[in-house]
C-alpha cells in the first residue's frame, strides 16, 4: 500500500476515533446536565419554603437589591454608610414635558441662522457673570470630593467653551484659578479657603447653607480620607477632621445674612454674591430671607441632587425633586417682582440636552451639572478602573486611580461634551421657530399627564 493511502487511512480513523469521542461527551453532558436540571428544579418543587432557595428571590421582590446591598454594609460597618453620587429613586422630573414643534402655523427657524446663547448670571450686580452657554460645572470640591487632576480638567474644559465651573466646598488651588476663564467660589460652612485674598479672586461667589444630596446637615472628614495636598491647603492639623458645621458662624438671622452678603459684594467690588439653597416645602420663606438680603443669585439644587458621599437618607428622603423646586422658586420670583433682578441657577438630577432646555423653558437661567460631567470628563479614561473599580475612583480625592487620570484629555471630552449638549439645544431652539436660547419658554411646551401640568404650569396636551 503506497505512502499516501496510509496516511489518508490514518487520518480517517483519527477523525473517526475524534468524532466517536465528541458524541459520547456530548451524550455525556447531556445526561448529566439533565440530571443536574432534575435534581434543581426537584429541589426547588419539594423543599420547604423555609429551606426553598427561592425564599431569596421572593424576598427580592419585597426589597430591592440596592437595600439589601446598603443593608449588609450597615451590618458590616455599624456605622452610617455614604452612597456616592445621588439617589437611585424615581422622582417626578422632566420626562412629562414634551416641546412642541414649529411647522406651518408657527415656522421653524431657518438651519444656517445662528442662536444666541450667551447666559447673563447676576445682572443687576456692578460686575455681571457673562458666559457663553447657559451650562455650568456644578460645585465638587477639592480634597472633600474630587481629586487635583479632576478640577484642573474642570477648568480648562469649560474655559473652551466659555462657560464657568464652581469650586465647591473644598481647598482653592492657585492653578486651577489660573487656567479657568470663568470661576465660582463657593463660601461655605468650613474654615478653609475664606482669606479675602482668596475671594477676591472669584467671578460670582455662591453662600451655601445646603445641597440635594446632603441637605444642610453637617459634614465631618477625618484625616485617613482627607491626606496629601489638600489638606495642607485647607490649614488642616496633623489629625484634625474637615469640619463643615450646619449652619455658618456670621448667618444667625436674616439681617446677619444681608450684613455677608453686603460685605463680599463690597471685598468683591461687585460681582454676583448668590445663595445655594437644598430646595424644602418652605423654601418659599428661604427665598424672601434672600430677597431681603438682596442677593443677586439664587441655586436651587433639588432632591435628586448628587454628592461625593452622603447617606442614602438624605439622598432618598430630604428635599422637594427639582421640578417641583424649580417651578415654585420661579413662581415665587415672579410673584415678588424680582424675577428681571435675579438670576435662579437649578440642579439635581439634571443629565440630558432635553432636561437642560426644559429647565430652561420652565424658568431657569442657567443649569448646574455634576454626575453628566464627571462620567463625560472621564469618557474612556474609566477603562484604567474598570472592570474591578468603579469609573469614579478616576476622579474622586480618594480614588485608587485618581493619579491616572490625563487632565488635558479629560478637559477635551468635558468641552465636547458641553458643546454637543449645546448644539442640540441649538438644533431644538431653531425647531420651535426661536432664535435664542431665552425665548423658550413654558409656552413651548405641553404636559403629557394632568399632575405635571398642575406642578409646572404647562398646559396639558389634551387642551386646544
């Protein structure tokens, strides 16, 4: 038999002999993956609900995984736990609004005509806030929330774009004042980063007596969470915590509030001095108290407002959602006569180009972002965490892999993400036949169910 038949013929059999063996494991696998399946679903069909596996998924059904999860870190801990960021629970927001085309009876504006979207923050101050976009970098601060490598991004991706980013409650880094066009100090309830020196420095500056996600509770960092850097730029002691105290030292009544606000204008020698306010069902009384103290700027950030880290309770349960805070501080300024004078800023839970027009549309001039802009600025960066960290722990003070995170990158995403934001708000202002950002209004709108339109205002889709 020649060479080549032998080869074939042993081939065949090695084929044969593989094929024979792949259908026995095969068979195999079958039998036993049968067995198995009997032998699980027997279990589950037999044992006591007691005993029954799915007695899990049951109570699942009762409790959510996101509980039971936050629970077992209580138990673990037998402390108050922090939920980064913000609430996982569904509010009332802007999904019941929709915006009402331009055609024939009202034309679109044409494409190629330009929007004007310059915003004007506090324009009845001697030194205005002039930006480009109504869209501003919400306040993360230093050393308390977001690391040195985030908050330089943070400067040089909304001077690309020409709009402002808000220091927070954290440390004053020199460099960061140095690379933004635009930047909001904000003067809270700590020690730090209050020398005149510091405040001259600022373009608007934001007294804070609350947020969404915290309310206006105190906060306490100790020193293994707050290292390096920051906290000697926040003067902080070997072993002291960061203390931001519930309520500021010199604002113990409404006149002590209008004497603060007087004496930053006059350091500031004019810029906007505003108020942040976590918005409450009184915050009706917070705004006349504001009013008196004639502040140029107001912030509503609304319960689903986000934060480096607060407990879930506050998240989940303190402060009105946003559309209900927005709708009734714009009704309260209107009602006062001072809606002209004073420029509202709205936050919480605000994440998409339709929320930011509708905030707009509803009242608001001007809107703060947070977590959009932490996820935007990190874009593909957060492949050097996940999948074993969280994507924030490239941007946090106290992520494993904060040092990783390229400013210059990071800036490039923020300012294309703002601008793409703005250029399908553009798009949509052209749509309903206006030619600025400022025109839209709540008459652009309708209410797509009766409860949205009683809390906004708008008039329901099913009225003519």
């Amino acid at each position: 038999m020649t060479t080549w038949k032998v080869i074939v013929i042993q081939v065949f059999a090695v084929f044969l002999g593989l094929s024979v063996f792949l259908f026995m494991m095969y068979m195999v696998r079958r039998v036993v993956l049968a067995s198995m399946v009997k032998g699980v679903v027997k279990r589950f069909m037999s044992d006591r609900y007691a005993e029954n596996v799915w007695e899990l998924v049951s109570a699942l059904t009762r409790m959510s995984p996101q509980w039971v999860l936050e629970n077992a870190l209580r138990a673990h801990t037998g402390s108050v736990i922090q939920r980064p960021l913000g609430s996982p629970r569904k509010f009332l927001n802007f999904d019941g609004l929709i915006f009402s085309p331009a055609q024939v009876a009202k034309l679109p504006t044409p494409e190629d005509t330009p929007v004007e979207t310059t915003t004007m923050i506090g324009p009845a101050s001697k030194k205005p806030l002039v930006l480009d976009i109504p869209l501003i970098v919400s306040a993360m601060g230093y050393g308390v929330g977001v690391s040195e490598q985030a908050r330089l991004a943070f400067a040089l991706g909304t001077s690309m774009v020409g709009t402002a980013s808000n220091v927070g409650k954290g440390g004053f880094l020199p460099e960061e004042r140095n690379l933004a066009k635009h930047l909001i100090l904000q003067y809270h309830t700590g020690k730090w980063s209050k020398d005149p020196s510091i405040l001259k420095q600022a373009d608007m500056i934001e007294i804070r007596f609350g947020q969404g996600a915290i309310a206006g509770a105190a906060e306490r960092i100790q020193p293994e969470l707050l290292q390096g850097r920051a906290r000697r730029i926040m003067n902080l002691r070997p072993g002291e915590d960061a203390v931001l105290h519930s309520r500021h030292e010199e604002v113990q009544d409404p006149e002590d509030l209008r004497k603060l606000v007087e004496k930053l204008r006059t350091l500031t020698e004019g810029i906007p001095i505003g108020v942040k306010f976590a918005a409450g069902n009184w915050m009706e009384r917070d705004l006349q108290i504001a009013l008196e103290a004639s502040v140029d700027v107001i912030a509503i950030d609304g319960g689903q407002g986000g934060s480096h880290e607060s407990p879930p309770i506050f998240q989940d349960d303190f402060g009105l959602p946003t559309i209900y805070a927005l709708s009734r501080a714009v009704h309260f300024l209107e009602q006062s006569g001072k809606r002209e004078q004073i420029s509202l800023i709205v936050s919480g839970g605000l994440f998409t180009p339709d929320h930011f027009l509708k905030a707009l549309a509803l009242g608001a001039d001007a809107v703060y972002l947070g977590t959009s802009v932490l996820y935007a600025m990190a874009h593909t960066q957060v492949f050097k965490a996940v999948p074993w960290e969280p994507p924030t722990q490239m941007v946090f003070y106290t992520g494993k892999h904060k040092e990783k995170l390229d400013p210059a990158l990071a800036s490039l995403h923020l300012a294309n993400y703002l601008h793409s934001c703005m250029e399908e708000m553009k798009i949509s202002v052209r749509a309903l036949g206006k030619r600025s950002i400022k025109e839209v209004s709540k008459k652009d709108l309708a209410a797509l169910d009766d409860f949205t339109a009683k809390v906004t205002g708008v008039r329901p889709v099913y009225h003519h």
